[in-house]
C-alpha cells in the first residue's frame, strides 16, 4: 500500500461501498446498528411466545412439569452442545475473516453448516418420536394406531390415571391420531405434598373445591397440551430461525470461496455471525425451560 | 458561510429532479430512491384510507336510523371491522412514518437517501403483499370480529377470514419494523456535517421515537397473529378457557403492541405539528429539548400502560390500579409538548396559510382527545363509559383530530417540495376549514351518546338517541367533502398548479434548502449545517412578507 | 471502521475456545443442577438456578462471540435495552396474574 501514491485513494472503489454512504465507516456502523436493531425485534418476536409460557406454567406448573419430563433431556442437551459448537465455528469464521484467510474461512463456514444441521436432525428425531407416541398438541396429527394392531393397550385403562405410565414401550391405541395423555401421578404426587394452588386445583380437578374431588384426566390432558403446544411453537420458530441461517450459510459459503472478503470488507460475514449466535442464545433459554424443568420429580419421587 | 447564501443559491441542482430522472415503470418499481417510494406509498395508502373512508360512510348510512335497516347486523359487524383494521394497519400506522417521513427524514439531515434502500423498498413490498392478501380476504367476504381479533371469538367462533386478515397484518407488520428499523439507523449515521442531535427538527426525533416503538412493539403482535392462526386452525385450546386456554392472555400480548401502537400514529403528527408551529410563527420553538425529550418518554411509557384496555376484562384489581396510575403519567409528555407549542405561538408572526391551519385544528382536537382519555384511564369512570360511544369519539379526536389532520397538514406543507407545485390556497383553507367543522359535529355528540349509554359495534339502537346520530351522519358528510376536496386540488395542482419555489415558506430547513423538487442525490454538495433548527431571522434572508412582496414566492 | 479493525486483536483461537468451554461446562450444570430437588428450599429455586446459568451463558455469547464487549456504547444500549423490554412486558403482564386473587374480587 505504501509503494501507492496519494492520488490513488481517489480511484481506488472501496469493495462494497452503497452509494448512500461516504465512506466503509459509515457503511459498517449503519449495518451494525441495523443488525442490532433487527435483533433486538427478534427478542421481542420470541419474548411474545415467552410471555405466553411464562403465564401458563405460572398457572399449571404440575402439568407443564409432567410434560417436560416427556421430552428427552439427552437428545436436548446433545443439541445444546451441538449448537455451541457452531456458534464456536461461527466465531471462528468471523476472526478467520478479519484476518482474510479465505480456505480457513470455507472450512469453518461448512462446519457451522454441518452442526446446524445436525441440530434440525435431532430435532426430527425428536419430533417423530412425539409423532408416534402421540405427543402433538393436535387432534389428527400424531400416528394413527387402529385398535387391531397386535400388542396395543387401550388408552383408557380401568386404573385410576395416576397409576398409568405414559409413554415407554407401549403402543397407544389411537385411531384418530389424538393428542394423547394419560398420566397424572405428577398431580398426585403435589396433591399429596399439598403443594396444589388453588388455581390447579379448580384447572386439574372435577368439581374441585368440594370434599373428595378427583383428578380429572381429561382436564389434565388439556393443561399438557398447551405445554407441547408452546413446545412445539417455541421450538418450531427455532428451528425456522435456524432454517433461515443455513441458507445465510449457503450464500456466505459461496461469497467466501469466491473470494469475496478480505481484512478490509467483511460486514456480512461479521452480521451473518451476529444472527448465528442470536438463534444459539434462543437455544440457550429454550432447553432449560422446556426441557429441563420438573426433572427433579423423575429422581426424587 | 453565510446562511443568506445557502438559501439563495441552495444545494439543489438545476440538471433535473427525482421525478425527471427515469420514466419506465421498473424506474419506479424498482427504485432505491426514498423519495419515489414515499411517492409509491401515498398512492397504495391513499387508497386504503379512501377504502376505510366508504366503509365509515356505510357506518354512518347506517346509523342515520334507529333500526338495523340498511345492513344487516352481521354486515355492520363485518363494515366497521373492516373500517378499523384498513385505517388502523393500513392508514394510520404508515401513512406519516412511510410517506412524508420517508421523503423528508433524509432530506432534513442531509443525507443522499436513507441508510437502507434496498430495505425500504423491501418494506413497501412487504405493505403491498399484505395490503393485497387483506384486500382478497375483504373481497371474499371480511371479518367481522372487530379490529381486536378478540379471543376465543375469532379463534372458534367467527365465521369470516380471520386468517386471510390475520395473515395480512401479520405480513404488514413487518413492513412497519423495516422502516423503523431503518429511521434509527438513519438518524444515527446519515446526518449531515454539523447535524448535532440537538439541531435535527423536532419531526426527526418524532419519528426516532416512532420507531422505537414500531421495533419494540411489533414483533409481539405478529407473534400474537400468529398464535391466533395456528390457534383457529388447529384448535389447541391456548386462547380457550373451555379448555384451559386464557383469552385474557391474548389481551395483555395484543395490546402490549396496540396500545403503543397509538403513539406509532400520533407521535409522527406531534412531529409535524411542531415543525408546523414553529416555522409558521416563523420563531424558534419553545423548550426545543422538552419536545424532543417528550417524545422519547411518550414512548417509553406508552409500553407501561396497555391494561388500560383492559379495566372491565378480569385483569385484577391492583393491575387496574397500577395502569391507570401509569395511564395518568403518560398524559404529562403530551402536556408537555402542548405548553411548549403553545408558548411558541406567543408573540409569533403568524401566518395563516393552511397547514397552519391544519395545525391548529390539531392543537385543538387533540386537546380534547387527550383529555377525554384521561376519563377512560380512571379506574371507577371508565365502568361506566368502556364500550360506549365516548370510547369511540375519544380515539376519533386523537386519530383523526390528532393524526389525520396532522397527516394532512404536512402534506400541504411540504406538497411544495414533495412535487414542485404550489396548491391553491383558496380550496386549501376552505377544506381545512370543512373538515374541522365537519370533524367537530361528527364526533362531538358522540361523547354525549356514550355517557348517555348507546354501546359501540351495535347497528341499531333506542329512539331516543336518534337526534345525536343524524348531527354525527350529517357531520360525517362534511367531513368527507372536505377530505375528498385535498384529492382534487392537490391533483389538480400537479399539472395546473404554478411552479413551487424552492423556498416557498422561507423556511431555515435542510429540506427546504435544495431545489423543488428535490434532485434523486438529494444535495449536489454535502450540506454542513451551520444552524440551530428553526433558526429565522431576516438577516438570513428569511423575510417571508417581504419575499411575498416582491413576487419571490407564490401566496 | 478503526473499531471494527481493532477487534481481531483482543479475541483469538485460544479465548474463542475458552468462552466455549465455559458455554459447555455451563450446559452440563445446567443440566446436572435440574436433577437436584432445589425447589424444597424454595420454590423456583431450580428455576432461578437455570434461568442464571442461562443468563450467565447468553451474557458471555454476546460479550465475546458477538464482540458487544468492544462495541459502542449503542449496541450495549440495544442488548440491555431489549431484555428491559422483555421485562416490561413480563412484569406487567405477571402483575397481573400474580394478584388476581386479591382485593375485593378476590377470596
């Protein structure tokens, strides 16, 4: 640079200069300031859907237990990994592009892709198992299981519904394919402990408040699938987020093996970072609340 | 530099302006000119609001007579749902932020364009996309649940195209979060040389704080649309007390964005009635920092307050409490804005050309709006008074006295700069004029109806209440005439009108410092500001009587 | 732009690998701390332990993965600022809920 004359600044076109701005300056900090911007309207897109769990399990905090201890702890704390490593390889990308190392640049790039792909496998791994044991929140949309398949238990055991297990190794009869729970000795467990509030009370119980109530199954039923309902939700716009980030990958992966960033023109790759560790932080709040609350009950009781 | 050269010779160029500069249709289609999108947007949204205009007609056609007559109670419902989700989603949150802030926001601070381009023609699409599918939704039949998607009734109940709407808003939403998204980054990085933050017009803090809210507040109720799509589709009981679901929920998610949204409709009208009053008084605006700072707590405690909607839907108690109380506050930055115009006023030269007028009508109105709602946001009164008609006319002073008219005021003002030609200034007062007058009787013995009782959303209702509504229909046809009168003057005026000078007020403005109409680059030179805003003064050549006087600028 | 160019010099492959294993040890406690009944010494307890862990390991993505630690005082505005929303609108939401069965109306 230094062999280059004065005059030469003149004609040298900055890479990816808009004609809106004066100077790479005033690029890079109006598209850092829009990034954030678009993130920050991400947090309270998300933060819609959190205020809706928030409200539910303050209400029904027995039935969003139960159905988080329902959903594998392993398969979401193996994609919390997974993610992190991503996010890592991300970060990595973006150091790798300040210092305009182009082949470091596209191996890391494909990484990222890799893992973020492995987290949307898991997550169909996931979803499919909720779809054959009839955990989606939807009447019609889990696996139809008619009633002459050889080894099938009826859903409507003659037992009390604290003393049936769900899940495990049985095939449900479920000939329409509905949502489908059966197990509440999570309530019986609190209502023992007499730790029920009253608005679980009236939200579990048939005619709750007068002596001998009993534990409805069906109510009950109703508070679980709102929890997969916000599951699903939740995790579904995730996933989409994700979606959306790999195909960010796709056309940060062809623009970086053609070459496109250097030391001194990076922007893209840098914001393409930003959204990358925003739908890791998502990630980081989903897997605890959704996952992992209640789990004490499964080794404690 | 002398400010008095900067004003006569100016920044604008004399090779040719925006609107000369391609004339193909992909020209305008696909433009990244902020200018020509504005332009594109004061077309779609005039549209819309003329549409929203025919159905408020139909509701007052209607409301002539006591009984149901003239449509069918399940059409009204489908007629005034339609009325407010046009004007709401599709009028009144772009029409000032997308139109003239887009045009002048730039222009005011000395940029080429605004920060995104690319961005803010994206957000014109995202407008048309929803605008079409809403329009297709209404064609097919409409909704009929009221402009608040009210659960579990629009999730279960309701026949119509809640999803077709819903989807609608939904995709509109993000247009309004594109623009605001752009403004704050525009505002941060484009100002001009010496544009400190406390020289930029009050307009431009307006709509900083605008956008603030559009950011912060949209996204929750796309996703409070969205859960009521998934909800009516596939039934899961989240919006459904039969089944464990929680309407009041829905409330708190849709109006944590509706409530602030107001403040997206009249802060950008506060913006462009403190310009208004400032340079037609042709004097610095009084306690220039309160306004601007007025309008970032506005925003802020817009968020604080949205149970207000909420009094008599089981919230609790101390909710209540606390909302009204916050409900109060939020009443002291607008009174705050109002002193400050009103002591700019003293001692002014003021001219009464017709955005000034228009000004006034807004101080006036939204006087009474404002206050009104201090009503509605106690606790013990607004028992008696939700639901009524004095809930209707109290929103009515604040969006059409306040907004509206604001809107229309700075579309006279800068119809000058924005498309080269002076407007005639006869039909402009006498419509200013008609819809004050207009906008007065209409909405006036409403306030008389709801404390007398007569409910909203009703299309038939007790004899006795007959009088007041005929006043209120008649009222609303005065109205009408006097905004549809801006439409053909104002066209007129594009090709009959004479040719505007570049500084027909004899404003100290950024904008008004380029030429009529602007060149696309915005500046040939890059503007360095030397003044505080609103900085007269006949030393700077900004003598508007004596301009006049000598021909200079049109009257 | 100075800004922007100065970054790479206070990161490199070390500390990157550094916050992620702090990322990584943070999942595993998470996960082990949910097992442990904390809600017998008060109730939430095991929430408000995860929603720390959570909350330690998001402030670290975003100080060092995603640079706020050295950016304007802006984009800390816009983090801060955002979360200060999503406050606003929990509190006063759960203000709400949380006092329903109190005052006259109530029990």
């Amino acid at each position: 640079m230094s062999a280059h004359s004065a005059t030469d600044k003149f004609v040298y076109h900055e890479p990816g200069l808009q004609h809106q701005f004066e100077d790479m300056g005033q690029q890079e900090e109006s598209v850092t300031i829009g990034m954030w911007m678009f993130l920050v309207q991400e947090i309270l897109f998300f933060g819609g859907l959190f205020t809706a769990y928030l409200v539910f399990r303050y209400r029904y905090p027995m039935a969003f237990a139960a159905g988080s201890n329902h959903l594998d702890a392993f398969w979401g704390g193996l994609n919390t990994l997974v993610l992190i490593v991503s996010s890592l390889t991300m970060a990595l990308t973006v150091y790798f592009a300040q210092k305009g190392n182009r082949s470091m640049q596209v191996i890391l790039i494909l990484l990222t892709m890799f893992f973020g792909s492995v987290f949307l496998g898991v997550k169909a791994v996931e979803y499919t198992d909720k779809y054959n044991h009839g955990l989606i929140p939807v009447t019609g949309w889990n696996k139809k299981t008619p009633a002459a398949e050889p080894g099938a238990h009826s859903a409507h055991s003659a037992k009390p519904c604290y003393e049936v297990e769900h899940g495990g190794e049985h095939t449900y009869v479920n000939p329409h394919g509905d949502f489908l729970w059966t197990d509440c000795s999570l309530v019986k467990t609190a209502m023992d402990g007499n730790f029920l509030t009253s608005a679980e009370k009236a939200g579990y119980f048939d005619q709750a408040f007068a002596p001998g109530a009993e534990i409805s199954a069906d109510k009950f039923r109703d508070k679980v699938r709102i929890f997969f309902f916000l599951y699903f939700v939740m995790t579904g716009l995730h996933a989409l987020h994700m979606i959306v980030g790999l195909g960010l990958m796709t056309w940060l992966l062809w623009t970086a093996f053609k070459g496109y960033y250097s030391a001194e023109y990076y922007m893209p790759v840098e914001m393409s970072g930003l959204y990358w560790h925003f739908v890791d932080i998502v990630w980081i709040f989903l897997f605890p609340l959704l996952y992992l609350l209640g789990r004490h009950f499964l080794h404690t009781h | 530099m002398q400010a008095s050269d900067a004003i006569s010779t100016g920044y604008g160029s004399a090779k040719g302006n925006y609107l000369t500069n391609g004339s193909t249709l992909a020209s305008w289609l696909l433009t990244k000119d902020h200018k020509r999108i504005a332009i594109m947007y004061l077309v779609t949204v005039s549209m819309f609001f003329m549409m929203g205009g025919l159905y408020a007609a139909a509701i007052r056609l209607e409301l002539l007579t006591p009984a149901s007559d003239l449509l069918e109670t399940g059409t009204y419902n489908r007629v005034f749902t339609q009325h407010g989700i046009l004007m709401i989603f599709f009028f009144l949150i772009p029409s000032i932020p997308a139109i003239l802030g887009n045009f002048m926001l730039p222009l005011m601070i000395g940029a080429k364009d605004l920060a995104m381009p690319r961005i803010n023609l994206l957000s014109l699409y995202i407008y048309w996309a929803g605008g079409l599918l809403t329009l297709y939704a209404l064609m097919q039949g409409g909704v009929d649940t009221g402009w608040t998607f009210y659960t579990p009734y629009s999730t279960t109940f309701s026949n119509s195209y809640v999803m077709a709407v819903g989807l609608g808003i939904f995709i509109n939403g993000f247009s309004s979060i594109l623009t605001g998204l752009n403004f704050i980054v525009t505002i941060h990085t484009m100002r001009a040389p010496g544009m400190t933050w406390f020289r930029l017009p009050l307009f431009v803090w307006a709509h900083y704080a605008t956008s603030l809210v559009m950011i912060l507040g949209t996204p929750v109720i796309a996703i409070t649309v969205l859960l009521v799509a998934i909800e009516r589709t596939v039934k899961v009981g989240i919006f459904d007390p039969a089944i464990g679901g929680d309407p009041i929920l829905f409330q708190h998610l849709f109006w944590f964005y509706s409530h602030p949204a107001v403040y997206i409709m009249i802060l950008p009208g506060m913006g462009v009635v403190s310009e208004l009053i400032s340079n037609f008084s042709r004097k610095k605006i009084f306690g220039y920092e309160f306004i601007a700072f007025s309008s970032i707590a506005i925003a802020v405690f817009g968020f604080l307050v949205w149970g207000h909607h909420m009094f008599v839907s089981g919230q609790s108690v101390y909710a209540g409490l606390v909302f009204s109380f916050l409900t109060m506050v939020v009443a002291v930055p607008s009174a705050i804005k109002m002193f400050n115009w009103t002591a700019t006023l003293y001692k002014g030269s003021i001219t009464f050309d017709t955005p000034m007028l228009y000004a006034f009508g807004f101080m006036g109105l939204f006087l009474i709006g404002g206050l009104t709602g201090l009503f509605l946001g106690s606790v013990g009164l607004t028992v008696h008074l939700t639901d009524t008609y004095f809930v209707v006319a109290h929103f009515h002073y604040v969006m059409v006295g306040g907004q509206v008219i604001a809107y229309l005021g700075g579309i006279h003002y800068w119809w000058p700069k924005m498309t080269g030609r002076m407007y005639s200034e006869f039909w402009g007062k006498i419509s200013a004029m008609l819809v004050f007058v207009g906008f007065n009787l209409t909405f006036f013995p409403q306030f008389i109806l709801g404390y007398q009782g007569m409910p909203r959303r009703y299309a038939a209702y007790p004899e006795e209440l007959q009088v007041l509504n005929i006043f209120s229909t008649a009222g609303a046809s005065v109205l009408g005439v006097g905004l549809v009168m801006p439409v053909v003057y104002l066209t007129h005026s594009l090709v009959f009108g004479a040719k505007a000078a570049d500084n027909p007020w004899m404003l100290p403005g950024l904008e008004w410092r380029t030429s009529s109409p602007p060149p696309t680059e915005n500046f040939d030179v890059m503007p360095v500001v030397t003044w505080e805003a609103y900085e007269f003064g006949e030393e700077n050549g900004l003598d508007l009587e004596a301009a006049r006087r000598s021909d200079v600028v049109t009257a | 732009m100075s800004d922007n160019h100065e970054q790479h010099d206070h990161m490199n492959i070390p500390k990157y690998v550094g916050v992620f294993l702090v990322l990584v040890v943070g999942t595993i406690l998470t996960y082990y701390a949910a097992l442990v009944d904390m809600d017998s010494i008060f109730p939430g307890a095991n929430t408000l332990v995860a929603l720390l862990i959570a909350f330690t390991k998001m402030a670290v993505v975003m100080l060092f993965f995603m640079h706020v630690y050295w950016s304007k005082r802006l984009i800390w505005l816009s983090a801060i600022g955002s979360f200060f929303w999503l406050a606003i609108m929990f509190a006063f939401t759960l203000q709400d809920y949380l006092t329903r069965s109190e005052g006259v109306f109530g029990r």
